[in-house]
C-alpha cells in the first residue's frame, strides 16, 4: 500500500493543517462555515441545495472564492485549505445539472457526490482539474463509484450523523484497501485529534467530521440544537429510514421535540427520498448526529475547535510513539 502522503491529490500538498475534510451538512454549513474552516486548514464543504435557488449558489462560491484567495494574498504561507461542495446525484435533485454547471463556472476545487454513481460529475469536474469523492458505505456501492471514475472513496461506516452505513470502520476500510489505493476519508464518530490519527492509523488519508462543527459559532444551526450537540450522548442517536426515506442517525431529543415517539416511528424507503423539498422535515426539525457526540461539550468558533483538534492529534502522536517504542523489538 502506497503511504499517505503519497495519495493524496497535489492540489491539497502544503494547505492542510491536519488531515481533515468537514463534511457538508444539510441546512447546517453555509459560506461563513466553509470559509472558517477552510482559513482554519481543514476542507470546508457545503451541499449545493443548501443554497435555496441556483443563483444563490453562484453567490456562495463567489464569496468563498473572493474571501480566500484574499486570506492567501495577505499571508501566503498559511495553510488555506481548499473547499468542497457537496451534490446529490438522484432523481429527486432536478437542480443537480445547473447547480453542476455552476461549479464548473467556478472551477470547485472538490466535489463530493452522495448516491447515484457520478459519472457525469466525474466528467464536468475532470474538465477543469477538479477532484470528485463519493460517499459509500459498502464495497458493492465503493466498486461502482470507482468504476464511474472518482478520484477518492468516502466511506460513512457506522455512528457517522445524518446518512450513514452500518459497517465498522476496521471491515469497510480493511475489504477497500484490498482493491483501491487511492485516496480515501473515513467517517463514523470521529470528534477529536486522537480520532483523526486513529483513522489514518487504520489506513486512511482524511477524516471526515460533521458533528463536531455543529457545535460552533459559524455553524447555521439552531441554538437548540447546538446546545442538544453538547449535552447529548452516543445513547440519544436513533438510526432510521423515516425521515428521508435512506437510513440515517438522529438525535432522539429532537425526535421528541418534533412530537414524534422514537420508539413507534412509520418506515420509509427510498422511494420516498426528496432532498429538494422545503417539505421535507428532515435536517430543519429532525436533527442529525453522529455516535461521537458525547465528547463535544461546547461550540466555541471553528478556529479554536481546530486549535483543539490540533493540540489532541499532536499529543496523540507523541503518545502513541511511546506506546510504540514499548514494543520494538
């Protein structure tokens, strides 16, 4: 298996901090999420229906663009990460083909696709130099995103928020790099630094984190439901199809809020999946979460969160060369 350092796409050489992609997260990541995290050192990301109308999106990416090539003008040794934006390939998102067009106009850096095999993403963005990562959450549904040609694997194991997999980490991880070499991002309760090098210990690239940065200041989430991040445990998540017609994990509190039994919920398949409607419950009143969420106590802003992050993988590192040492032989 090739190193790390030598998977990673060049376009992100020199400009993380640490080896971290935010995920994009309905309703919840917007402009001034993405840009922090981004001036922070991770891969900011937002999903595209998160801007309500297709020229809303033109607006976002032309803020986020503007305000971080100006950061890389006035220090041009920062590490700036780039950002990511995040589509839906589905029936149900008529907006995919203009909303793709314009992150052709803008020459997005990453998108990351969920669903549908990307093949004609994978095309647009390759036009330009631009990178595709799909979302999986199986080898069956990894073999078809590569097979359409992306150029990274995202796979969302088990006790990863909003719509995950089922799998632990160590079997998915463990059966794709049997076959692929190539980058890959692992998700599934990953809150902290020791977290993030657990990952690439195993045999990723990149970590992927949602629900910690639900908790911070730039985040587009309800006070309440900032304040339900941080009191809440792994025991609170509730793992169910009814809300978008995909499996996903909720917190239960806001289950509850919703006036609706946890317990006694109505089943939906994908059939029902609708992620361009205003209708839809789901990410506005039904709040997701991942199982890591027990370790998140506060929501301070993005840059202190990545401080946090930082000091955590470092001191991981020191430890673990100890531990390490203990049993060289």
């Amino acid at each position: 298996m090739s190193p790390a350092a030598d998977r990673l796409p060049t376009a992100f050489a020199g400009r993380l901090r640490l080896p971290v992609i935010a995920s994009p997260m309905f309703i919840v990541s917007g402009p001034e999420l993405v840009i922090a995290e981004c001036l922070s050192g991770v891969i900011g990301a937002f999903p595209a229906l998160n801007a309500r109308a297709p020229d809303t999106l033109d607006g976002w990416l032309t803020r986020i663009r503007t305000e971080l090539a100006a950061a890389r003008a006035a220090e041009p040794d920062r590490r700036i990460a780039p950002f990511a934006v995040n589509q839906i390939v589905h029936a149900s998102n008529d907006r995919l083909a203009r909303d793709m067009e314009t992150c052709v106009a803008h020459e997005v850096p990453l998108i990351i696709t969920s669903l549908r095999p990307p093949g004609e993403v994978v095309r647009q963005a390759h036009s330009y130099g631009g990178l595709v990562f799909h979302d999986v959450i199986s080898v069956r549904h990894a073999e078809k995103a590569l097979e359409a040609g992306v150029d990274g694997l995202i796979l969302v194991c088990a006790g990863a928020g909003g719509h995950a997999g089922t799998l632990s980490p160590f079997a998915l991880l463990g059966e794709v790099r049997r076959f692929y070499d190539g980058p890959i991002v692992l998700a599934g309760a990953i809150t902290t630094g020791d977290a993030v090098l657990a990952a690439q210990a195993m045999g990723a690239d990149l970590a992927y984190m949602g629900t910690r940065f639900i908790a911070t200041r730039e985040a587009n989430a309800a006070p309440a439901y900032k304040e339900m991040i941080t009191t809440s445990s792994a025991a609170d998540i509730l793992y169910s199809p009814t809300f978008t017609g995909v499996h996903g994990n909720y917190l239960k509190p806001s289950i509850v809020a919703a006036g609706l039994d946890p317990d006694n919920l109505p089943h939906a398949d994908k059939a029902s999946m609708d992620f361009g409607s205003s209708s839809t419950k789901a990410w506005r009143d039904i709040w997701g979460s991942g199982q890591g969420v027990g370790t998140i106590v506060d929501a301070p802003p993005v840059a202190d969160v990545v401080n946090r992050l930082e000091t955590e993988y470092r001191d991981a590192r020191a430890r673990l060369a100890q531990v390490s040492s203990d049993f060289a032989g």
